[in-house]
C-alpha cells in the first residue's frame, strides 16, 4: 500500500506524490486554507508522512500546528521538517518569519526530552537530526565544534560559524499516551 503524504506549506515546490496544503492558492495546493486556523479541513489519522519544509518558521503558533500535524497524522507518521537554523541570516532576513528554531526547539514535543513537556499533551518521538553548513572554509569550524558538543556549539559558536538550515525528522506518537485535550 502506497504512503499518504501531506505536504504542508507546499508552495510552489510541491513534495512529489503528496496532498499540498497551503494558504496561498497560487501555489501546487491541492487544499487551500488558513494554516493558522484549527482543524485543517484534513480527517484524523490521514497521512504517513507528512512534510513541513520552510514552514513553520512563518505560522506564529507553534503548538497548535504541531498538534494539528499530530491529529492528521497517522501513529508513526514521520514528520519531516526544514527551516532555517536561528543563527543563519535566513531565518532573520525574511520579515514574514516569526520564530527562529534550534536544533532542541522541537524536543519540546517528544518523548524523553530534557526539556518540560506541559505545552501539549501531543507527543512525537525525534527520528533524526541535521545541521547545514553552506560550503564557505569556515564551516568546517562549525562542523566540527557541532560535531564534538551540539548543544555547546549552538550556545557559543553558531553565531560565529553559522549553520544555515536544519532539519528535523519525527515520528508521531499515539499509541499509549494520554490525550488530554
């Protein structure tokens, strides 16, 4: 059986083979609709994968799309996301972003993270992560001070050998938790 995919924010970049979801109807939406209003016209439970490339950076509350991500998503649906890192002139050039996100800004949401998990009962379960070095000499400072504490670099070092995207894979977490909404 083939995977459903939702691609949220498509844009005109539409992920091959997914549903596009996107505000703007000048895109490759196949649904067209306010992504900052809940429910998504979307049924619970509908998608295996879901994308959210250049996204979430521009929807100013958080918690509700992922928690919207969670409803259309399917137990184990992977949840693939890219924006830019905070410390990249990307995140801070574009007047229509209103978050900037570290590599822990979605450890917030899963399971087992160091972080307080009280923003949503909704949970998902970090798959992987990756930082993006543009291929400038100095990157591989950057690399490789990542490479031997990410945490350490993000605090003392992004700012100075800069990352410029990042993305993040999760998996969606049903089965056994508490819905509390």
């Amino acid at each position: 059986m083939e995977k459903r995919k939702l691609d949220v924010g498509c844009g005109g970049h539409k992920v091959a083979g997914a549903i596009g979801l996107d505000w703007i109807g000048a895109t490759q939406a196949d649904v067209v609709c306010d992504l900052r209003k809940f429910p998504w016209p979307i049924e619970e439970d509908s998608f295996d994968e879901i994308f959210a490339y250049n996204v979430m950076e521009h929807l100013s509350d958080c918690v509700g799309t992922l928690e919207e991500i969670h409803r259309v998503g399917r137990d184990g649906a992977l949840v693939h996301i890219k924006t830019p890192h905070f410390a990249s002139l990307e995140s801070w050039e574009d007047p229509t972003h209103v978050h900037h996100f570290s590599m822990e800004s979605f450890d917030y949401f899963c399971e087992g993270s160091r972080h307080v998990g009280h923003y949503s009962p909704k949970r998902f379960r970090v798959v992987a992560k990756k930082l993006h070095f543009g291929g400038h000499p100095l990157s591989i400072m950057g690399r490789m001070l990542h490479a031997l504490n990410a945490r350490k670099y993000e605090k003392r070092w992004a700012f100075l050998f800069r990352p410029s995207g990042m993305e993040i894979t999760l998996a969606v977490v049903k089965k056994g938790v508490r819905d509390e909404t």
